[in-house]
C-alpha cells in the first residue's frame, strides 16, 4: 500500500476513503451471500465468487488515478463476502462438540492469508522489480499473482467439495423428492426469525469489535510500523504480517475453549468465554497504542493479536446455536457487522486531527465496551437442552468410532 500510495499521490483521507470502500462493500456482499448460500448451497457460490472475484484482482494493475484504485478496491472487497460461505459450510459438516473449533480454524486459516500477503507480496513486487520492471509498474504485475491463484482455488472447490455431508444440493434434490421441502420449511420466516432475534445484532456488534478491529489493523500496520517507526518497507511488512499470522493457531483456541466451555457449562458458557476475551483484547489495544518503543510495540500487538483472534473464534462457536434453520442468513449479518466495525474504525484513520495511535486507544475502548454485549446473548432452557442433546449424541458417535478404529 505504500508503493501505490507514493506513485498514486494519496492523501491520508483518500487512503482512508479506500480502507472504507474495501470493507463496506463486503456488508451488502455478506447479506446477500448468505441469503443465498442457504437456498443453493455453498460449493457452487464459492465458486463463482472466486471466479468473478478474480477479475478485480488481476486487473487493479490498469489504475491509474485516485479514482480508478478505489473502485477497483470497492470491487475487490466484495470477495470478503467468502467468509460467510466457509461458516456454513464448516457448520454443516461438523458436530456440535467440535463446530467452534472447525469454524475458527477455517476462518483463521484464511485469516492467516492477510498475514502471508503482508509478508510474500513486497517480495513479489521486489521480484519483478529484480527482472527490471519500474517500481510503478512492478506492484501492477504482482497484483496478477493471486488472482490467478483464486481461479485454481475455484477449480479446487468445486470439484473437491460436496455441499453436505450426504453430498450435494443438485443430486439430493434428485435421490430425496422431500429435500426440496424441507428445505423450504426451513427457510420459510428464516430471515424475519434472523433478523428480529437481539442476540444476532449484540454478536454483529461483538464481531465488528474483532474482526473489523483485525480488518483495520491489517490494512495500516505496515503504513503505522514504517511511519511511526521510521522503518523501511520491507521490515514493516514482515512485522506487519506478525498480526495475521497468528491466525495460524489463535483464532482455532477461541473456536477450541468455547467447545470446551459449551461442553461443560453449556451455551452459557460459550457465551461467557466470548465476553472475556473481547475484553482482554480492549485492554491489549489500548496498551499497544501508547508504546513507543518497537520491541515493546511489537510485544503488545502480538498479544493484542491473540486475543482479538480468539474473540473472533469464540463469536462463531456461538453462532451456530443461535438459529439452526437460518445459518447462512445469521452468519451474513455477523459477519457483515465484522466489515459495519472496519468502516467505523475506518473514519478514525480519515480524520486529519487524528494520529494513528490516537486512533488505536479510542478503537480499544471501544471494544472494551462492547464486551458488555455479551450479557444480551441468552438462551432458553429448551434450546440450553436441545443444545445438550445434540452434543451428549455427538460425543456417542465420537467413542463409537474410536472404538471401531481401535478394533479394526
């Protein structure tokens, strides 16, 4: 972002402008995929969505101005509607005593991919630079590398993924004449119920208070570490690329102790675990934001890192329980409030009259705050129960089957 922001002429306010851009579109994106991965499942929308979403990537290279660049960016932040997607699908493929961990891990794992674009794209940009390409032309080329790697990941998913664990929508709609029915009946007031439930908007707040925090850090980490620090480019990626990479195992322990806390204390105790580490992470970003020294800087964003990882975990191993027959639509609007949090942060590192760290205590307290969001997230005691059942047949099937593995 600092070579295009130097070649480009960028104000702070136009970069601020395009951080927004990237992200608030990804907020009518998520809704809208997520209406529609309930009704046609998610392997062929991943699809196309990478696909089309490619299109932007590869050819960002032809901008030219402030304009062009932030419509390229508006159009590249649809693809961030992929995360929907991935939740249903891990949500519909695994138990109840693991689903937490299953959602984090693949939504951390694809997380991480902020970290290693941090670290591996100045080191494209430098490799064209290296063959003899201008530094204003080198960032356009690199740009085509992961677009083409989105179209193999299409061909991948498509044929290597199945909508369900019974298979996919085309051929259980021919083998079961009643899929398409109960399909129906479980969409049929699926997106009032979603909509109107208070616990689906405290979890779009709590998620706009981790992922859009996460979101906006891995847009200005490298820009905060090479201004702030007087850093050179290259080592203000790789420290950068530090925040995202702890995607790698952060996000799967949130998804990991709220299984372990739903297992012993129930969907209270998921809830519980969610509103502690949401406001460990507010204390860990206010911290960061006074540090003046790079090691001490680098020390606290990791440990800020962690934290709003496994709040972003901990957010998806409630989700699931909040609204069976609607996954997709109550995974969209959290997720979106993911993108709602980015944009609002977004207007802190666009006004003028604010320093970078500045910005960063304000995001922390706020996200301080909004741990208190967690108190609205209540469940019945048929849901507590049903809940209950559903993870006490879980753990039956999970013994049954070690036992077959250790017979046979």
């Amino acid at each position: 972002m600092a070579i295009v922001r130097d070649e480009l002429n960028l104000t702070k306010s136009q970069i601020g402008n395009i951080i927004i851009a990237s992200v608030s579109i990804t907020v009518v994106a998520r809704l809208f995929i997520g209406w529609l991965v309930d009704r046609i499942g998610p392997r062929i929308t991943y699809t196309y969505l990478l696909v089309i979403g490619a299109i932007p990537v590869i050819l960002i290279g032809l901008s030219n101005s402030y304009e062009s660049f932030l419509l390229f960016r508006l159009a590249i932040g649809v693809i961030g509607a992929s995360f929907v997607i991935t939740q249903y699908h891990t949500s519909v493929m695994f138990a109840p005593n693991i689903v937490g961990t299953a959602n984090a891990t693949s939504a951390g794992w694809g997380n991480m991919g902020g970290g290693v674009t941090q670290i591996i794209m100045p080191i494209i940009f430098g490799l064209f630079v290296s063959l003899g390409f201008m530094e204003a032309s080198a960032w356009r080329y690199a740009m085509m590398v992961p677009g083409f790697f989105m179209i193999l990941t299409a061909f991948a998913y498509y044929n290597w993924t199945t909508d369900f664990p019974e298979g996919n929508i085309k051929d259980l709609r021919e083998k079961d004449p009643e899929f398409n029915l109960k399909k129906k009946n479980n969409q049929k007031g699926s997106l009032k119920e979603a909509v109107s439930d208070k616990r689906v908007w405290a979890l779009f707040l709590i998620y706009g208070a981790c992922f859009g925090i996460e979101l906006t850090i891995n847009n200005i980490a490298a820009i905060y570490y090479h201004d702030f620090f007087d850093l050179d480019l290259k080592t203000a990626g790789l420290i950068a690329g530090l925040f995202g990479l702890m995607n790698l195992f952060a996000r799967s322990l949130g998804g990991f102790f709220g299984d372990k806390a739903g297992i012993k204390f129930g969907l209270r105790g998921r809830v519980a675990f969610l509103g502690i580490v949401l406001l460990i992470e507010g204390i860990a970003l206010v911290i960061f934001s006074q540090m003046t020294i790079l090691p001490l800087a680098i020390g606290t964003m990791i440990l800020f890192s962690l934290f709003v990882q496994m709040a972003e975990g901990a957010t998806f191993s409630v989700v699931p329980f909040i609204n069976k027959k609607s996954i997709g639509m109550v995974s969209g609007i959290v997720g979106a409030g993911g993108n709602v949090g980015a944009v609002m942060a977004g207007f802190l590192f666009k006004m003028e009259g604010l320093s970078y760290s500045e910005s960063l205590s304000i995001m922390g307290i706020a996200v301080t705050a909004v741990s208190a969001c967690t108190l609205l997230i209540r469940f019945s005691k048929v849901d507590e129960k049903i809940a209950q059942e559903e993870l006490e047949m879980s753990l039956v099937q999970k013994a049954a089957l070690q036992a077959e593995m250790v017979n046979s």
